[in-house]
C-alpha cells in the first residue's frame, strides 16, 4: 500500500503547465493518493471488493482529474495483479469475469478520456489505438499468469493425491503378501502336526498332546497377526510411512520362532550366520524374514525333507539369503501358489535378485541378494551367532 502511495504521489505531480493536477490540487494531492491506495491493504482476503473499488476509484479520478489514465498507471498495474490473484485462486469463471471487468472499465475509461480532448480523431489516432492495445494485452497477460498459477498448484495436488494412492495400494499389497506367508507357513504346521497327531492318537497319547500344543501355539500366533493386519485393513486410508513406523513388523531377529515352529512342523531348521551384522533398514530386515519364511513354508509343504539350511551372509553393500534342501520335491516354483513370484516382488521392490530353482545335485535352493543403501545406520558389529 505505502509504495502504491508513493507511486501515485509521484505521477500525480508530474504534469507541467497551469492545468497540472499538482498545482490544481495542491495539498491535497498526499491524501488523495494514500486514499486510492489504502483498499490494496486487504486485497489478499478481499480480492474481489478490493477490485472492485480499485476500478471505481480509477474511473472516478481520471474524470475528477481531466487527465485519463496518464497519471494513474500505478492503479493499472495493481488491478492486473489482482486479476492474476482472484484467476490464481478462485475458480476459473472468476478469473474470467474479473479479467473481463477489469479490460471493459480501462477501455472505456481510457476510450471516453480520448473522446472527451479530441474526439474520434483522436480514439483513431495510430498511436492511442496502439495504448489500447497495449492495455488489453496487460490484462490478457494478467489472466494468462494466474491461470498458469492455478493450474501448477492442480497439477502439483494431483500428483500428491497420485502418490499418495499409489502409496496406500503399495501398503496394501505388502499386507497381502504378508498375509500370505504368514498364513500358508502356519497353516503347513497345522496340517502337519494333525496328521502326525491322528497317527499316534492311540498308540502315543504324549506325542498327540505335543502336537495339540503345537497347533494351538501356532493358532494363536496366527490369529494375532490376523487381528493386527485386519485392522490395518478397517483403516479408510492407511498411512503407510506411519505404520511402517509403529507396526510390530519381524524381522530376521524373529528366525529363533520360525526355527521353533518348523521343528514343531518336522522339518529341522539350521541357520548359519556370516560376515559382520549390521543393522537393517526395516525394509529390508522385514522382507528378508518373509524370504526365509516363505521358502522354509515351501519346504515343509513340498520337499518331502527332515531339514533344510539358511545362510544369512552380511556382505558389504548386500545380504544374501539362501535356503536350500536336499528333497526328493521341487514343485514349490511352479506350483499354483504365489510364494516364489510374492518373493520376486518383495526384492525387485528393494532392487535386488532372486533366483529359485532345482540343485543340481537334488533339492531346491532360493538366493536373494538385496543391496543394502549407503545410509543405512551403522553401529558397532554385534556377536556372530551360529545355529
């Protein structure tokens, strides 16, 4: 407001000559600009009025001062800018309307100004057709910016409203893929120790009864997982970087259980651990048990196998994760199921590789390398344990 102030002091006591608004105004040419200037104080809440009264004030002074717009050019400018402000953050049609409003009292202003000295002579002189040409373009230009403005801020919430959903379908998949080791893992064990336990119902009731504990134990590990990812599930619109924060989600610290349920399954788990350990992104700690446990799940479902090995290699830049068995099977990779291609997904998503197919020497084997980020924390190497 204080520079449009100062600028409309400066125009008005330009002029030259008797007839100069300066000397016809004298003192109160001050006032009259702080008065033109001071509606520009809430043109940011009130663009509308603020115009509004803007165009009256310009079309009122150019006929108080006998001068057209000569010396309120400063009162121009401010009236583009608020074309672009209300084109920028109303909707389009406002913006459209106050562009429209705002060119048809300049023109008409600045056209009876031109009348009124000289008459159509002067409206058609080469050089005043010019001006009004001028004029319009200024406010074309105006519109054309705040549209540009509005249209960016669209385009920039469109694409975080894309991210976002993309976000939420990427948290749902990983659920699901969760939910799908989790459950075939434990449903295995389940079968498994039913049938051993309707097998030796009458001839060993002690081994029936650890098969009951089995699968009651693995059931309600089950059902807990359950209740928690279902009511990720409720959620209208999970956050993902929340809950990837706050849920309880395992990680290779969590191989002891998977150990103990797949010995209670038949199958004897052995877990070598090389290289130095170091912290995980949770990510990566995350889909590196899920490889495990998937791959163990297939084992006990398919290899037909008393034991099967998992290496866990921490390499510089990468961990490895192998498993691998000795069976007579070998149908878990082209099975109907989708363990090996949820597994593919996990590490092509962390930019890795794996690779799941028959030993040559008998068996089955799973290798997944998934590079580890530069910035992944580092803390001080903990005790290499052995299993």
């Amino acid at each position: 407001m204080a520079a449009l102030a100062l600028a409309l002091c400066a125009t008005l006591t330009s002029g030259n000559g008797p007839g100069a608004t300066g000397e016809r105004w004298g003192g109160l040419v001050v006032p009259m600009a702080v008065a033109l200037a001071s509606p520009v104080a809430w043109a940011r809440h009130k663009p509308w009025p603020v115009l509004a009264v803007l165009l009256t004030e310009m079309t009122v002074a150019a006929a108080a001062l006998g001068s057209g717009l000569e010396q309120l050019w400063p009162l121009l400018l401010v009236a583009g800018l608020l074309v672009s402000l209300i084109t920028a953050t109303r909707a389009p049609r406002a913006g459209v309307a106050a562009a429209a409003l705002t060119l048809a009292v300049q023109q008409l202003t600045w056209q009876a100004s031109l009348f009124a000295e000289g008459g159509w002579r002067r409206v058609l002189a080469p050089g005043f057709l010019g001006l009004t040409v001028l004029l319009a373009l200024s406010v074309l230009a105006a519109w054309l910016a705040g549209t540009l403005i509005r249209q960016r801020r669209e385009y920039e919430q469109a694409l975080l409203g894309h991210a976002t959903a993309e976000a939420v379908t990427a948290e749902r998949l990983r659920i699901a893929r969760d939910l799908h080791d989790m459950i075939a893992h434990s449903i295995g064990v389940i079968a498994i120790q039913a049938g051993a336990g309707s097998r030796v119902i009458d001839t060993a009731p002690d081994q029936t009864r650890d098969a009951l504990d089995a699968i009651e134990d693995t059931s309600r590990r089950t059902l807990s997982e359950l209740r928690r990812m279902l009511g990720i599930l409720r959620q209208a619109e999970p956050d993902p970087v929340t809950a990837a924060g706050t849920e309880p989600l395992a990680g290779l610290a969590a191989l002891d259980r998977l150990v103990a349920s797949t010995a209670d399954a038949g199958v004897r788990m052995q877990v070598r651990r090389r290289g130095t350990p170091t912290p995980l992104p949770p990510t990566i700690d995350h889909a590196a048990f899920r490889i495990v446990q998937e791959s163990v799940t297939n084992v006990v479902r398919h290899a037909r196998t008393p034991r099967c090995q998992v290496t866990i290699e921490h390499r510089p830049g990468e961990l490895l994760v192998q498993i691998s068995d000795d069976g007579p099977g070998g149908a878990s990779a082209t099975g109907p199921g989708y363990g090996i291609s949820g597994m593919r997904e996990r590490v092509a998503l962390l930019n890795g590789q794996l690779t799941a197919a028959p030993r040559p020497d008998g068996g089955f084997a799973v290798s997944a390398r998934i590079p580890i980020p530069a910035t992944a924390p580092s803390h001080p190497p903990q005790s290499i344990r052995a299993r």
